[in-house]
C-alpha cells in the first residue's frame, strides 16, 4: 500500500521553521506545519480542509493566477514572490511549489512553502543607494569608463569618458563599442576572444568624434552573474606617447572552470606540442573514473589509453596532432573503455585554439557518446535491409506467380527456382531433389541447366554410388505435412544425415502438395554461415506457392512419357497383333475406352477381330474380372433376340417353360457384347436404347423392372451413320 501523504512529508514539514503547506488537487489543505499556522494565527488542526485561497488571501474563489494549478497542470515547480501581513506587518516571502507524483507519474498533491527574504530585499534597497554612490564616484575617475551588455552595446559611459573622445552621452549611449574602435579586424578579434571572468589589458586606437586616433591601454574585465555573462567593463588609461606600447598582458586560463563544466560532452584541453592536459571538465573526469588532480598536467594517451607513448608510435592517427597540423576542426571516432569496463563508442571533434601569432597553441577536444545512437543507426539499417529483402521476396513470389503459367516444363520451373535461391543465399548451393509420381525415386532432372543443377546432380550421383538414396526416398515418405507444416522452423525439422558431409553449413525443406510429400529443397555452403528464419520462411512460402504447380508437372510429363513409351513399344493388345500405325491408334483407343464405362461402338469389316477388340478393351477395364457375354444380333429373330437379351418369365409364349435369364441379366458387373448390332429390328432397338440410358429393363412377359451394371459394346460391318 503506498505511504500516505503524512507518513511521506510528516516528520519532514514539522521540524522546518519555515512555514509549509500540502495542497490537494481542489486547493484543500491537506497538511500545514506549526510555523504555517502560528503564520495566519491558527491551529493546525483548524487549517486542514480550508483551501488555499481562503486562509492566504481570505477569498471564496481559486486566484486568477493561481501557481499551484499551474504546478497540477504542468508538473513543473514554481517560484514567485509575494508581500504577505504577519503580526500587521508586511513581510515579503520567496515562495516556492512542487508536485508530489506517485510512481506511474501521477501528481497527487503539491508542495508549498515560503523563505521570509524581508531583509534580503531591505539589502537590495541598501545595495541600490550604495549603486548610486559607486555612480557617483565613477563618474569623477580620472579614468574613461565604458560598461558594454552582453552584445557589446554602451549602457553607460562617464564624463572622463565622453571628454577624451569628445562625444555627448546621447550620442554614444546605445551605440556598438566596436563603432569606436579603429577598423583594425585583429583588434576587434582580441576583445571578442578575450577570456570571460578575468582581466585582459590590450593597447586599443579608438577614433574620437573629431576624426582623431586615441591610443589608450583598455582594460577589459567580464561581469557575471552566478556563471553567466552579463556584459564588461573597459577601462580607458591614456598612453603618453613618448612612453611605447606596454607588452599585451597573456592569458591566465582559457576556460574558466564553470563554464567548461556547464558542457555536457566530455572536454578536455590539450596542449598538442607536449599532449598534456591543461584543462577538463567534470563529464569527462567521470568518464575516466578520476580526479582532476590525478589529470592535469599528464600526457593524454596516459590518461585515456594507460599507454606510454602517443598514438602515432603504436599507429593510431591522433586527432589532436592532426587539428595543430592543418589548423582546423576534425572528427573521428574511436572506442573506449569506460570506468565500469564497458566499451563505449565515442565522437570526437577537435578545435585549434590560436596565439597571437595565428599558431595553434591549444586543442580543444570534444567527447560524445555515440554509442546508443549508433546502436540505433546501425538497427534502422538492418532494418531497411530486411524491408528491401521483403521487397525482393514479394517480387519473387509475384515474379513466379507471374510466370508459372509460362514456365511450361518442369525444368523450367525448377531452373527458375533454383536461380531464384542463389539470388537469396549468395555463396550457397541449392538442390531440388524432386520425387516421382510412385515416390519410389528421385527424378533425375537431366533437362536442367547445369550450370544451375550441377551441384544437384553431383549429391544425386553421390547417393546413387553410397546407396543412400533409397534412404533419402524412404526419409521423404515418412514426413507428414501436419507435422512439418509452413508455420514450423525450419531448423528445428528432423533432416536427413546424408547431407551433412558435403556442406559446413546446410539446411533443408521438405515439400508438400496435396497432403503428400513430393520432394526435398537442400541450402548448404561450403563456409560456416547463419541461415536466417525469415529467409527460410520465405522459401515455405515460396513452395507452398508453386508445390502443386510442381506436382502436376511432374504427373503430366510422366503421362507423357509413358505414352511415348507405350507408343514407341507397343507390338500387340491383348490377342491383337501388329505395329502399324494404324494398328497403335487401335491400341491407343483401346486404353483410352477402357478407363470409363462408356458404350463404345466397334466398326469393320467381317474377319476383322471386332470381338477380340472387345475382349482387350474388357480386359484393361476395372470389370475384367466380371463376366464377358457375345450376343450376335443377327443369328436371331426379332422375337427371340428381345428375349435373348433381356430374358423372359415362364408361360411368356409358346415354349416358354420356365423363366429365363436374358444375356444382360447374364453380364451384370461385366460387359455384353452385341456383335452385329446393325441387324436389330426397331422394336427391340427401343428396348435397348432404354436400357442403355437407365440401365433398367423387364423379362419379356415379366412386369417386374430389374437393374444390371452391364457395359456394352457393340459391333458391326454395316455404316449405320450413311444409312441413318
């Protein structure tokens, strides 16, 4: 449970004899110590509750300027001064907010509370009777005195000033002091360059308002407030002219120290001829884990190297010597141990410091910690790298979306693919080890381009002579896509072992269409090297896209080739003999009949082997192992041929005994045989023609309708089409 504002601030607020108040978000005050409220002349208990506005300033309403609400709208602290009455005096108070957030940031209440600074502004009114008397005296200095802001405009000047250059006050006040000057650039260039906390004296000529030159000895002191520049104070002595020029007094220090130390980079000055450190500041002593007096005055590859000698001996360019060299800036940057021992990457900016000789006398040397900003730089490229590899991904897989209608062969698409992978793994080989319709073996892709197949031919030819490629086939049956699916690693899938003495590096994918695997994709390299899983899902997604496409290349050329093989071989069908072409049309029509049921109509002359056409076509269907029933149509009369087809049941008509079973009763589950079909009388083609459409059919003299699965074939001399 978080702590309550009492137990936070309780113990704290009432030991302090300056008076303090904790206010709630609706200006309540939730805790006033003692000093508080002996202030407005009640108890502490009497103050809890009341609001602000009503105890300090006896108000029913919040302030216009309330700085409380600001402190709960911003989240930032206030100060302010204000003029309260205690014990019917005027007291003035420096008064000052904070919020109070828990740990998410959320500001609960806030803080206030009062400094009494009555006499510090009573010393304020004293110090300003005592400006006006330094005023005063300033003005009868046998000196001329100039006071400059901060942009080297005159806010003040004296009368001994005015009278040695003969200017009136209006005519001098608000002007630029380097308007005074004589238009010397380098003596502009030294007042601008004059160090700010300490005294600098340069002999100046400044031109009066008659056109004349004085030369005077200027004395330029900095004025700063709390580390700030606030403007100076130049100092005019009149030089006699008899008496020569004094020598320029030099600088005492280059940097003062709260100005270096303001600078967050890491600072240090080095003097390059000796590559001592004559300044630095606090970020970069905390960097090397050391105290300034333990830095100053030691060489800057001891300090920041633990070396005895400068870079260049150990061949390492040194910024700083470069900077003295060409007299400009440089930027380099370099890795460094810090004192926590971690590496950090550092840039480093170097700038000459000039004499005034125009010599580098000293170099400014700037440290940044890069290191995060690096890290960053280097993620958003890789990360551009990954889009720009997505990009190629996706071109690819429209690229083969594209062109798989085009890609009419399957070595085309397996170049296309193969091509594709050494694009996407550049110093790889890739190998496509494609199984065939039965997945007993592995096609061998002769038709491949070799410059692309050849290290697939190679692994090929290798299992070939170990004998492992039964083992690789037998691998590839025993893989289910519900286990190796898409949306699995890669590296994590069980791989065959074969592969692993040819490759430092490898991996492989199984390929699934239809619920079936149809072969292996092999990455490998000869050098060790990572396979990233993007580029891996790629491929999955790659083949997921054209494993189908793949499969039915593989079943149509293997169609193909069977029916060449068949073609280019076949000598006989069943009992016909022959190797015409004619005679492979007739066989080619005969397979083709026999994978269905249709009815098929067998046209010759007599002698020619109709039946035995019949019987081979019966013989390659699924119903060859039903029966074979021969009715020739043309060795019964009309009567008796219905009821040898389809039977009759007994007292039918004369001689009719018994039932009997009709030839399509006979055939049911195989094939009838109508040999000379073209002799039927139209009466009993009727019959027929029913039952080949329903396959339905009475005895004759029977009302019962049977069904039978008989194919029929049929034959005859005649050319029904010329007599129909």
């Amino acid at each position: 449970m978080a702590p309550s504002i009492q137990e936070l601030f309780g113990g704290f607020i009432d030991g302090c004899p300056e008076p303090w108040t904790v206010l709630d978000l609706d200006f309540r005050i939730a805790m006033a110590n003692a000093s508080f409220a002996a202030q407005h002349q009640q108890t502490v208990p009497d103050l809890i509750g009341k609001t602000c506005y009503q105890v300090l300033h006896h108000r029913d309403s919040k302030c216009e300027v309330c700085r409380a609400d600001e402190v709960f709208r911003t989240g930032q602290p206030k100060t302010w001064e204000e003029c309260r009455a205690v014990e019917g005096k005027s007291r003035f108070f420096e008064m000052r907010c904070y919020p109070v957030k828990d740990s998410n940031g959320k500001i609960l209440h806030a803080v206030q509370f009062g400094h009494d600074i009555t006499d510090r502004k009573h010393k304020d009114d004293d110090t300003k009777a005592s400006e006006e008397s330094y005023r005063a005296i300033v003005q009868k200095a046998r000196e001329g005195i100039f006071v400059l802001d901060t942009q080297g405009m005159v806010i003040f000047a004296n009368d001994r000033l005015l009278e040695m250059l003969a200017y009136q006050p209006a005519e001098i006040l608000g002007q630029s002091f380097f308007e005074l000057m004589d238009r010397d650039a380098l003596a502009k260039a030294k007042i601008e360059r004059s160090p700010r906390g300490l005294v600098n004296v340069h002999e100046m000529s400044f031109r009066c308002r008659s056109g004349d030159l004085l030369v005077t000895r200027l004395s330029v002191s900095s004025l700063m407030h709390d580390g700030a520049f606030v403007g100076s104070v130049e100092i005019f002595g009149d030089i006699p002219r008899v008496g020569g020029v004094e020598v320029e007094l030099r600088t005492a220090k280059e940097f003062s120290e709260r100005i270096i130390n303001s600078i967050t980079d890491n600072l240090v000055v080095i003097d390059p001829k000796s590559y001592h450190i004559v300044q630095a500041n606090n970020h970069f002593l905390a960097r090397v884990g050391r105290e300034p007096t333990t830095v100053l005055n030691k060489t800057c590859y001891e300090i920041m190297l633990g070396r005895v000698s400068p870079c260049e001996a150990y061949g390492i360019p040194c910024p700083v010597r470069e900077t003295a060299r060409v007299k400009r800036s440089s930027t380099v940057e370099r890795f460094y141990g810090a004192a926590d021992g971690t590496q950090q990457l550092f840039e480093i900016i170097t700038y000459p410091l000039f004499d005034d000789q125009g010599e580098v006398s000293l170099v400014i040397r700037l440290e940044r910690d890069v290191t995060e900003k690096r890290k960053m730089e280097s993620a958003l490229a890789n990360r551009a790298k990954d889009l720009q590899r997505a990009q190629r991904q996706l071109e690819v897989l429209f690229e083969i979306s594209r062109q798989m209608t085009s890609l009419g062969s399957l070595a085309e698409l397996i170049n296309f693919i193969l091509k594709t992978t050494i694009e996407i793994f550049p110093g790889s080989e890739s190998a496509f080890f494609v199984l065939n319709t039965e997945a007993n073996g592995v096609l061998p892709l002769k038709e491949c381009q070799a410059k692309l197949a050849g290290p697939m031919w190679q692994l090929l030819a290798g299992l070939e002579q170990s004998g492992m490629l039964t083992d690789l086939v037998g691998f590839l049956k025993g893989l289910k896509p519900e286990v190796h699916g898409i949306e699995d690693n890669a590296l994590a899938l069980p791989q065959p072992s074969m592969f692993s003495g040819s490759y430092s590096s490898w991996f492989g994918l199984p390929v699934f269409a239809q619920e079936q695997c149809i072969g292996y994709f092999l990455v490998g390299s000869s050098k060790d090297r990572d396979y990233s899983t993007d580029e891996i899902h790629f491929l999955h997604t790659l083949f997921a896209q054209v494993a189908g496409h793949i499969r039915h290349l593989v079943v149509h050329e293997a169609e193909i080739n069977n029916l060449r093989q068949s073609m280019t071989r076949r000598a006989s069908l069943g009992e016909i003999v022959g190797q015409s072409k004619r005679m492979q049309e007739i066989y080619e029509l005969a397979e083709l009949v026999s994978a269905s049921d249709v009815t098929v109509l067998i046209t010759g002359a007599n002698g020619t082997g109709k039946e035995v056409v019949a019987r081979s076509i019966h013989g390659m269907s699924h119903r060859c192992d039903g029966p074979f029933v021969v009715a020739n149509c043309s060795a019964y009369s009309p009567a008796l041929l219905e009821s040898e087809l389809f039977g009759h049941e007994k007292g039918s008509f004369t001689g009719a005994i018994k039932r009997k079973r009709g030839r399509i009763e006979r055939a049911d589950g195989g094939t009838l045989f109508l040999d000379e079909i073209g002799e039927i009388a139209p009466a009993t083609q009727l019959l027929l023609l029913r039952f080949l459409e329903d396959h339905r059919f009475e005895r004759v003299g029977g009302e019962e309708t049977l069904k039978a699965d008989v194919r029929v074939l049929a034959a005859t001399n005649r050319d029904l089409r010329l007599e129909v």
